[in-house]
C-alpha cells in the first residue's frame, strides 16, 4: 500500500489567515468609504438637515400665502388687501405716498 507524505509547506500555513485578510480588508474599505458606508451616511444626515430647513421654510412660506388668499377670497373681500397687491403687481403709487416693502 502506498502513502504519499505531504510534505507541510511554510506558504500553506499562510494561505488562510490572507484569505481571511483580504476578505475583512474588501468590507472593511467598503462598510467606510462605499456608497452605503458611513461617509455616505453623514452625507445622507447633512443633505436631510438642509431640506428639512429648505421645507420648514417653504411650509412658512405657504402658510403666509394662503392666510393672504384667504383675506382675498373669503366672501368678505379685504380693500385693503386688495389695494395693497394691485399697487405692489402694477408697481404703481399717488404721488403723496411712501410705499416701503419687505
């Protein structure tokens, strides 16, 4: 009966734990700097702050412009109000007026 003796090389002690490396190496670069990774993710948190600042800002914006509606539609029709958004769209005042906008 024949055997054959495999002689234990230095290199196949090695072969594993750098398989082992560069698989933890691979997803440990990608779980930091990839598309889902955590620089992404401050990314991600810094753009949500800004476009909830965008919208909280836009959602004022709105708010203002429906409560100027409703004095102009209401059935009780504001001449104030009415005055005041014909002069400033005609762009146009008596000679005796200071019109100041904000």
């Amino acid at each position: 009966m024949w055997t054959k003796h495999h002689k234990k090389r230095k290199l196949g002690r090695f072969v594993m734990p750098l398989i082992a490396v560069a698989f933890l190496s691979y997803f440990g670069y990608h779980s930091i700097h990839g598309e889902f990774g955590l620089k992404a993710t401050e990314k991600f948190d810094r753009q949500r702050a800004e476009r909830q600042t965008r919208l909280d800002e836009l959602t004022k914006r709105r708010k203002t412009l429906e409560k100027e509606v409703a004095l102009l539609s209401d059935g009780s029709l504001e001449r104030d109000m009415l005055d005041e958004k014909a002069r400033f769209g005609l762009n146009m005042s008596r000679a005796d007026e200071i019109v100041i906008f904000h």
